[in-house]
C-alpha cells in the first residue's frame, strides 16, 4: 500500500485528481481565462486511468496495459461497458469513437503542444473533439470506475 501525507494513493485516487485538475483548469477567472492546455492533458490522462480501472478489472488482474491510447484502450473494454459508452448521446455529429481515434494520442501530444506544428486550434482540430469527448464521457467513466472499486 502506497501512502503520502497519510493519504492512500490508488489509481482511482489519481484518476480522480486528474479529473478535478481537468474541472479546474476549465473554470474561468475573474478575467474569463481558462488554462485550457493543463485542462485537456488531465482530462485525458484522467481518460487513461479509468480506461485502465475498468479494463483491469475485466482481466480480473493488476497488469496495467503501457499505452496512453485512449482509442486501443476503448477497444480492451467489455462488450457492455463499450457498449453503455456508444449509447451516451455527445450532441457532436460524430461518435465515440471517432471522437477517441481523432485525440487517442492526446495525452502524449497536448503534454509537447509547443512541438505541434499544427495549422489552428480551430474547428474540428482534435482541441474540440477533446473538448466535446471531456464534457460528454470523462464523468460518466469516473462514475464507472468509481463503481468497480466500490463493489
């Protein structure tokens, strides 16, 4: 058992911290700024922790899977789980996962943004498919996760 400032560390706590370092990062200030880079890459490391819970607890083991691939992580889910996920409507034209194949490498490529020699931040850049993939599925796979520990 892991313990810091006498606090137990699992990976749902992490999870769980990542997704409120994701709320908060997206909240405005006073100025109406968001710190939107932090925001996307704790939102989808926080993606990749829950993937992870679920998908170990389907293996009914603690081997962790080494890729930040949300997309090949959707992919190790359950037929049910995977199947809960498609059903939640997104109000995007687009579903699951293509959301997932157009950021799958999103933690990985948001953490070096500076590198991105990328066009724009504009419409359908992967920024607003993570944007719309956060606000759609990233509390629904915290309530999954959170679930399989308490059961």
């Amino acid at each position: 058992m892991k313990v810091l400032r006498n606090q137990i560390i699992t990976q749902l706590n992490i999870a769980d911290d990542f997704y409120e370092a994701y709320e908060r990062c997206f909240k405005a200030d006073e100025n109406n700024h968001i710190v939107a880079i932090p925001a996307f890459v704790c939102g989808l490391f926080a993606t990749e922790l829950y993937f992870k819970i679920l998908i170990c607890d389907n293996s009914k083991n603690n081997k962790e899977n080494q890729t930040h691939d949300l997309y090949e992580l959707f992919n190790l889910l359950n037929e049910k789980q995977k199947n809960y996920l498609k059903g939640i409507p997104n109000n995007f034209r687009h579903d699951i996962e293509f959301l997932l194949k157009e950021i799958s490498k999103g933690f990985v490529t948001r953490r070096y943004i500076f590198e991105d020699e990328n066009e724009g931040f504009g419409s359908g850049h992967p920024f607003e498919f993570s944007e719309v993939f956060l606000k759609t599925y990233l509390c629904e796979l915290k309530q999954m996760a959170t679930n399989i520990k308490l059961s």
